[in-house]
C-alpha cells in the first residue's frame, strides 16, 4: 500500500497571533511552529495502515524550507520518506497549494492519500477536496474510524448530529477528524532514524509551475484582531441559589438571551 | 448579478443555515437563485421564496436523496456552467466546506470558507474570515467568476424577504457516483452545537465523565452540549462536542462554561459568542477575564441551582 500523507507545518495552537506590520501577515518571530495538528492523525494513521498491510508512507506538503522541520518530525514517528515543494516568493493561496500537491502526487505510485481536515492556520478546509478532484479520486471528510478491505476504503465520518459511514473505491483521498487515533511520539531511535530517511526539497519549476499559473485568486486585504471581550461582572451572593438567582435574572432582563 | 446559494436539506427541512445565507445572498444583489438537491423535495422548495430566492430551481434523483460529494459536485457544477452566477453562496456545514471545495477546484474558482462577513467592492466578493482558530480575522478579496463563500452558521440574521421564489426542475445528472452512503447514527432531536443558540459546556473541572449536570441545565435551556479539549482528552466526551482551536468554533447567543479554565485555544473558539457566563471555583481562571458574567463556585452545586433557576422562568 502506497500512502501518502499531506502535511503542513503551522503555529503551534497555544502560540498568541499577532499581526505583523504589513497588515496582511502575522508577525513569526518567536512562534513555534508543529505539524499541523489533524496532519498528525493523518501521520498516526498512516503508519498504521502500514503497519497492517505493509507499504510505504510518503509526506508531501508545500511550504516554505523550514517545513523539513515538520517533515523530520512526521519521519521520525515513523514515516519513510518526504517531498517538499518550496514556492520560495510566490505566494500560493488553498487551491494553488492543492495544484502543487497534485502535480507531485501524478508522479507518484498511490493507493491512498490522508490529509487533515483543515490547516489551524488558514481554516479554510479546501486542499483535501481539491487534491482529490484534481486527481480525479473519490474522497471521504472527517474520518473518525477506516477499513480497508478488498480493494475499498469504508470510514465513519463525523457529520452534525452523529456519524456516517461511508466508503469509495481506492485510490482515494481521507481527511481525519479527531476521534480517529492518538498520534505517536517520535522515540529517540525514531529520531536518530529520521535524519538519514530521503527528503527532497524541489521547486515550484521542478514541479512544472511558473507563478503565473499559480496566481492568487485569494488574497488577503486586511487583518484584524476581533474586538478584546473585557471581564464583566462577578456575581457575589452568600450561596449557590443566591447567585443563579442573580444570574438569571440578569440574563433575563440585561442581556435579554434566555 | 446573480447569486447562486446551494440549500442544505435533511430529509425535506432545511438547514437554519440556507435561510441565512439567502439573506445574506440578498444583501449582495436582489437576483437570487437556491439550488435544492434531493429527491421528491419539489414540495419544500417553495418555502426558500419567503427569503429572498427569485428563483428555485430543484434538482432531483435517487442518487441525491443522500448528500454524496460526487453526484453533489457534478450537478451543482453543471447548474454554475448554465446558471453564470457571480457568487455562489453555501453554508459551511460539514457537507458544505467540502462540496464547496470540491467546486473550486472543478471549477477553478476561488473560495472563501467558513466566512462572517460578505460585500461587494465594485465587482469584487470581499468576504471576512477567521483564521488561526478565530484569533484573527481577515478580509480577503476573491478573483474570478463565481466566487464561492460558504458562511459560516449562526452569524448571518436569516430574515425573511419574500421573492417570486419559483420552482423550476433542472436537470439532475449526478455522473459516476463512488462515494457511497452506507449507515447513518444520527441523534434525533440533537441540536447541533455550531447551530445551537445556546451551548452549555463542560471541561476540566467536570472531573469525570458524568455530564449529568451539563446536561440537565442543556435540557432545560434547549441547548447544545459542548465541551472542552481537556474533557475530550480525558475521554469524557466525543471529539465533535469539542468546543476550540482545534474543535468547533461556536457563535452562539449564550455560551455557559461550566469548570473551563480558558485556554487560548477554547477562548478562541467561544469568544464570538454573544454572551458568556463562566461558572470556576478557581477565582484566577482565565475565563473570568473574557466573560460577561462570572461566578466562583463550585460548578456542582451552581449549575444544578442554575437548572432549578432557569425553570421557573422557562
């Protein structure tokens, strides 16, 4: 089973986003970047498919050279090797980024591909999709739970209100939902390991693409923080009941929600 | 200009969702068309007149009875190829970020996921977004035509505006569908929490999973259930009630977090909301500071005193 693993690197979720000066960017001095953290269950899952049916696991992403940081991480759990395709200037939004992705996947042997729902960092939940339909493969959303037999994928999916259970004919592309595994550590071995697994890092022209092709139909205009919330009241009263008292009145009456 | 918004519906009944968006197609130009993909749904398509849709044009088939992301994406191309609408509207369910996706790719277009905010700028869509989990919002410009926006729920008012709303059957040709609908466990009755006007969560301070407590005060408010990322580590809730940065993030009317410290992360998936009551015994938790109203106490004695409370006036 060939698998490969769409992966990004982002802020680590606990990191304080701040806007840089330009308006349109934030500002990355002193950010931790992760692997993006719904990519990790796509890692975790991928290992274990492998590790069931044998096969090669096979992290591609797009970024920029301080990715291969996220990629030694996903080796080190346990991943075989690792494509990174560096637009260097070119800023690509979600669907330029899923191109990128397709065009390096075409070249390559695959039985399955696993992405992560959305990127914590754009929430813009297109490149998995769009992957898959620049493919031409079926695709499967927020996976919590896969089977694979005879030649077919079959996953529960998180939808509102409860679950689905769904399959397609492989190859085809999943997203991972949380609730699917909990991804490994990287052992120290594993890390040792890591250092000596193939990572290529190739450009945009490497992969066939010329910025032109690759023009932003998204671009960012302005960023802004949401509005601060500030503390408002506590509610004092010498018990429990006196304060709900309190609170539901205010509730009622002030803020006129219940 | 016409506006094309793609209805969500779950056995003939609409998601809250498509009213919104019809709204919110209005506010960008009065030619508003809704797409309705089913089967023998012809009878509901009607009421999506009453908010504004000019027209309604209903796609059916066996094969669409079921959302399935193949046959969805094939017909709602093949009405975009005929229909030319400048924008095209869905809401951001889980069904409608991926068809959406879908759609940009086939179609080459851009989008703008999980958007609060819509104008024109001349003839330009600028939607407004969250990204980094809500710590930021961001106004982006969206080239080529469509342009596809799927909002957000729970942000845009639904408000009625009656239009000629009439029916018309396309064609429904769904192509080679792969993905198929095998099962579905779905909890009637359950509100969902993106959707909810009120969510009740609990997290760390829980201690356990018996959300009996939550779920009293949930029932009596009408309310969904949400929780934290700790509570879901620890395996007290499912993964879909997480509320957060790497949950849902929830804009409802009230939000009660009942033993939530208030992590960045989960404030950053609340804090849309438009009132917030936080209920700690940890007088330095850092959910006190976002919150509207505040008590120190212990949650298993105020959320069951808040319950008693809340039903006598409901």
């Amino acid at each position: 089973m060939e698998i490969l693993v769409l992966l990004k690197q982002v802020p680590a979720t606990e990191s304080m986003i701040a806007i840089a000066d330009d308006g349109v960017s934030i500002k990355t001095d002193g950010l931790k970047y992760v692997i993006n953290p719904y990519d990790e269950l796509a890692v975790e899952e991928a290992l274990k498919i492998r590790e069931a049916q044998s096969g090669t696991v096979t992290i591609v992403s797009v970024g920029p050279a301080k990715t291969t940081e996220a990629i030694r991480t996903a080796l080190a759990m346990g991943a075989d090797k690792g494509v990174l395709v560096d637009p260097g200037d070119v800023q690509c939004d979600n669907l330029a980024v899923a191109k990128v992705l397709a065009a390096v996947i075409r070249e390559m042997p695959c039985d399955l591909i696993i992405a992560g729902h959305r990127a914590v960092d754009d929430d813009n939940f297109q490149v998995g999709p769009a992957v898959a339909e620049l493919l031409g493969m079926p695709n499967i959303s927020m996976v919590v739970k896969e089977e694979i037999a005879d030649g077919k994928i079959t996953c529960t999916c998180s939808v509102e209100g409860g679950t689905k259970v769904v399959d397609a004919p492989l190859p085809a592309l999943i997203s991972t939902q949380r609730g699917l595994n909990d991804p490994r550590y990287a052992s120290l071995p594993g890390i040792m390991k890591a250092k000596k697994k193939p990572l290529e890092t190739k450009s945009l022209t490497d992969v066939g693409f010329d910025a032109a092709q690759l023009a932003a139909k998204v671009v960012i205009k302005a960023m802004k923080t949401p509005p601060e919330r500030a503390a408002g009241r506590i509610i004092e009263g010498d018990s429990a009941q006196a304060k709900v008292a309190e609170l539901v009145k205010a509730l009622h009456q002030e803020s006129k929600v219940i | 200009m016409t506006v094309l918004v793609v209805a969500e519906q779950v056995d003939g009944a609409f998601r809250k969702v498509t009213f919104e968006a019809l709204s919110a197609a209005r506010q960008l130009g009065d030619d508003v068309t809704a797409l309705v993909l089913g089967n023998g749904i012809q009878g509901a398509a009607a009421e999506l007149g009453k908010y504004g849709a000019v027209k309604v044009l209903v796609a059916e088939d066996e094969a669409l009875a079921e959302y399935t992301v193949d046959a969805y994406t094939h017909v709602v191309a093949d009405v975009i190829g005929q229909a030319a609408p400048a924008v095209v509207v869905i809401g951001a369910t889980t069904q409608g970020k991926e068809l959406a996706a879908r759609l940009s790719a086939r179609l080459d277009v851009a989008l703008a996921s999980d958007c609060v905010a819509l104008k024109l700028e001349g003839d330009q869509v600028v939607a407004t977004r969250p990204m980094y989990g809500g710590k930021i919002l961001a106004d982006v410009a969206l080239s080529g035509t469509p342009a596809i926006a799927a909002l957000r729920p729970n942000i845009f008012a639904a408000a009625e505006s009656p239009a000629a709303g009439t029916v018309e059957q396309v064609a429904a040709n769904v192509g080679e569908v792969r993905t198929q609908v095998k099962s579905k466990q779905l909890e009637t009755g359950k509100i969902d929490l993106t959707e909810a006007e009120i969510v009740v969560s609990g997290g760390r301070g829980m201690g356990g999973a018996d959300y009996s407590v939550i779920e009293a005060l949930a029932d009596a408010l009408n309310a969904a259930v949400g929780a934290s990322r700790s509570a879901v580590d620890e395996g007290w809730r499912p993964a879909s009630d997480q509320v957060g940065q790497t949950g849902k993030t929830v804009s409802p009317k009230l939000y009660i977090a009942c033993g939530i410290s208030g992590a960045i992360q989960h404030l950053a998936g609340m804090s849309s909301s438009k009132v917030i009551v936080a209920i700690n015994k940890d007088p330095e938790a850092p959910i006190f500071t976002k919150a509207d109203y505040s008590i120190v106490g212990d949650l298993f004695e105020v959320v069951p005193a808040l319950t008693e409370e809340i039903k006598k006036i409901r």
